[in-house]
C-alpha cells in the first residue's frame, strides 16, 4: 500500500468550537499516519504538485480563484480578521440568483458554501495538497500499484464544483477519478463509506455515465447533508442508473452495514469498472448509535478484504471521522484487509 500524506493538512486548524469545525481536527490524521508507521504496512510519501487546470476537471474557475483568495480578502476586511475563521451567514436557497457573483465579499462567501464551514487561513495550502494527494494515489495506479492511499485532510467528499461544506473544500475522490478516466479509462467506480452521504460526489457525476457512485451512509432524514442522499437518487439523462445510495438507521447492526456492502460490491460488479476510488471515513464505529453504525474493527478487516474481492485496482481517499483513539486503528484495518486479501 503506497501512502501519499499530506504534511501541510494541519494548516487548516479552525479556531471555532461549531460544528463541523469540531469534528474535523488534525489528530485525526496524526493518528492514522502513527498506526500505519506501526504497522509498516507501506512506503509514506509526500505527493508531487499537480497543476490548477486539474482541479478544474471537477471545480469551476471562479470557485477555484475565490478559494484562493478568500483568505486574503477577508484579512483585507479588518485586521481583526486574521485572528478569526470566516464564516458564511447568507446562502443563495429556492428562487435566489448563483449566476452572478456579488461584490460583496460575505456575498461571495454564501455563494460558494452550503453551510457554515470554516475558512482559515491554511484552508488554500492545505486542501490544494489533499488534492495532490488524490491525484498522485489515482496515478499510482495507473504506474501498476494495486493499491494506494491519500491520507489528507480537510476531507472532500461534501464538496461539489462550486461549493464547499461539511468541512470539505476539494472533492479529492472525485480528482481522483476523474484523474484516471483523464489518463486512459473508460469506465471508474467511487465507493463512499463514510457515516455520512458523499453528497458533493454525488452532484459532481449525477448526469454522468462513465463514472458510477455508490454510497453506503446514515439516512439523511435524520442526518447530514439532510437534504440528498436517498435511495430514489439514480442518476440523470446519461447518468441514469449510475447512482446508487445505500441509507442506513442511525446505529445500524454490523450484519446490516455488511450486507449493504454486499449490495454495493454486486452493483460495482455489474457496472464493470477499470479502477475504483474508495472514500474512506470510519465514523461508522462503536456500538452507540451516535457514533453512526455498530461496526468493530474487526469488522473493518473484513470491509477492506470485500473490496479487494472486486479484483480492481483501488485508491483509498481518507474522508475523516470523528476524532476517537482508534479512528488510526480502524482505518488501517480497511487498507490491511485489502492488502492481505489481494495477496492471498
């Protein structure tokens, strides 16, 4: 398993004790990257820089430049500013206008998040090299690796191509893949296992066929992103039948979380895919049900050897969790299990 990590991931450190800033802290990076050196389960390496234009596969321009600049902008505001993380209070809902960007730069701030995601002054730097990350763990196998691992934070996949939210910036999942349908293949799979829907994911390729989403997650009804990730979500025109959302009860039994994998995996099958890109968040562990679904470590073991099954060259882009002891534990088992499997 060749890692590619992020050593500039804890730039972005939000002052703010609101959620999702307080779920969303760089000891939980710390802790997957002690565990893999623990268990020397691969070479670490720090990404090679990739160029803005391939942000812009996924991202628009005018978002991209306005990530770049945001914090300069708001420090320019009021001195002050620089001791603050900047918050969206206004958003563009049902009937309002995106297509012009306000001069304002609150305005501009809305514009561009669906919640109140903290901007600090690292965001740039660090989601820029969480995007290097993704891309380096898609090209690697494309250069023969079976498998690869970003190991990044912010994480991505509650960012769409023109927002950011849920304490994601950059969709580096869907870099990723789209990485590798830019390098030559026609057909790639995102499997989201996090807790929560990868909903900015799931925009991002929605009308598109050449890339299937599946993702296994709390049910929106009664958790985040709340307002997409149900099961009648299929894809539109070209990407009809491309989407698949596999929502769970809070606090779902192990048997259940399995069994959906067991449904996605026959769906990625089918499907027939190249590679795969797996977004990996562990926040479905423990058996209280606010920490999402009943899930062990062992049972971690056994979701990274199911994915090895698939017989697909996999690159694991780490989404996050709520920060706890064994986020390093349970993460490492995933890449472990597909790492035994694949070499059995």
């Amino acid at each position: 398993m060749l890692t590619f990590y992020n050593e500039h991931h804890a730039q972005h450190r939000p002052r703010s004790l609101r959620a999702p800033a307080s779920f969303e802290k760089s000891e939980q990076v710390d802790l997957v990257l002690q565990e893999l050196q623990r268990r020397g389960l691969g070479e670490i390496v720090t990404p090679h820089r990739t160029p803005l234009v391939s942000l812009e596969r996924i991202h628009s321009p005018r978002y991209l430049h306005f990530l770049r600049s945001a914090w300069s902008e708001w420090s320019a505001l009021d001195p002050q500013h620089a001791e603050r993380d900047a918050f969206a209070s206004n958003w563009p809902i049902r009937g309002m206008r995106s297509d012009i960007e306000p001069d304002s730069f609150m305005g501009r701030l809305g514009l561009y998040s669906m919640d109140a995601t903290p901007l600090t002054a690292g965001t740039w730097n660090a989601c820029k090299t969480g995007a290097d990350c993704a891309i380096n763990a898609a090209h690697a196998l494309r250069l023969g690796q079976r498998g690869s691992f970003a190991l990044t934070r912010p994480a991505g996949h509650h960012a769409g191509a023109d927002y950011f939210g849920g304490g994601c910036f950059l969709n580096n999942a869907a870099l990723a893949a789209q990485h590798l349908l830019d390098d030559g293949l026609k057909r790639v799979a995102i499997l989201d296992i996090d807790c929560h829907h990868g909903s900015g994911t799931q925009n991002i390729f929605y009308a598109r066929s050449e890339v299937l989403t599946v993702s296994i997650h709390a049910d929106p009804r009664s958790d985040f992103p709340y307002y997409l990730g149900h099961a009648d979500e299929t894809g539109h025109g070209e990407g009809s039948g491309t989407n698949m959302n596999l929502p769970l009860v809070r606090g779902a039994s192990a048997a259940h979380w399995l069994a959906a994998l067991e449904t996605a995996c026959i769906k990625l099958g089918m499907f027939a895919p190249e590679a795969l890109v797996v977004s990996l968040g562990v926040g479905a562990q423990g058996g209280d049900a606010s920490a999402g679904f009943a899930l062990q470590g062992a049972d971690w073991l056994r979701i990274g050897e199911r994915i090895a099954w698939l017989g697909l060259p996999t690159a694991f882009v780490f989404e996050g969790g709520r920060e706890q002891a064994d986020i390093g534990i349970h993460t490492v088992n995933v890449l472990e299990g597909f790492e035994t499997a694949t070499h059995t």
